[in-house]
C-alpha cells in the first residue's frame, strides 16, 4: 500500500512541473537553444552560411520573447538581433521571417520546440532559464 501511494505522489509531482501552458502567455521569458535540426537541409545550411559564417540560429543561443511583443535573439558570441512577433494559436510571427510562422509543436514551463518549413524543415529545441 505504502508503495501504491508512493507512486501516485511521483506521478503527481510529474505532471504538475511538466503541465502544458498556453502559447501566447507562456512564450515569454528567456529561452536557451539545446538542439538544433536542419533535417534534410543540413547541406543546403552549409553551402548558404559556410563553415566559418555566423548563422542566425546557433544551439546555445537564448531567444528572449517580451509581453510587448519584442524579441530578441543573443548569439553566444554575444551578437543580437530584435525584432516583432505575435503568437496566434500554435503559431508564432516573427518580422523578421518574411510572414511565415514557426509552429509551436511544445510549450511548458521549462521546455519549448519549435519548427519552421521553407524548403526544409527546421526544428528547434530549447530550455527556460
């Protein structure tokens, strides 16, 4: 019995620190790159940046999005680019990507994915901090 009620607590305390949180309210905070993927455009990515070129999307950046509808991207070399964006749904705008969204495939309080398809698709991983 002691053993039954033990899980439950683990499987409670699971779901309340990984709960969903809505797109729009929870965007905004500081958000660290930990995974990125060109999927099938990894060689295209090459040849377009080069190896030595610095390239907008990088794993470790932060990716800031503010309640005014600021954000802002901190390369880890310390370079910044601003711009606008709005969520609507699962998708995310952003001025600086030609009216295409990002879909918002995860969102919670810790982790958020993100992809975006033109040409290929690329999806990004990152944490809260």
């Amino acid at each position: 019995m002691k053993f039954m009620a033990m899980l439950i607590c683990a499987a409670a305390m699971t779901v309340f620190t990984s709960c969903t949180v809505e797109p729009e309210e929870g965007i905004v905070g500081r958000w660290e790159c930990t995974h990125l993927d060109f999927g099938d455009g990894e060689t295209f990515m090459q040849a377009l940046i080069g190896e030595n070129s610095e390239s907008l999307y990088q794993d470790g950046m932060i990716w800031e999005f503010f309640a005014d509808g600021t954000h802002v991207i901190t390369r880890p070399d310390g370079s910044q680019d601003t711009t606008r964006y709005r969520v609507s749904g699962n998708q995310i705008y952003m001025d600086n990507m030609d009216g295409l969204p990002w879909e918002i495939e995860k969102i919670t309080n810790r982790k958020l994915r993100l992809t975006y398809t033109y040409l290929f698709k690329t999806t990004m991983d990152f944490k809260r901090i």
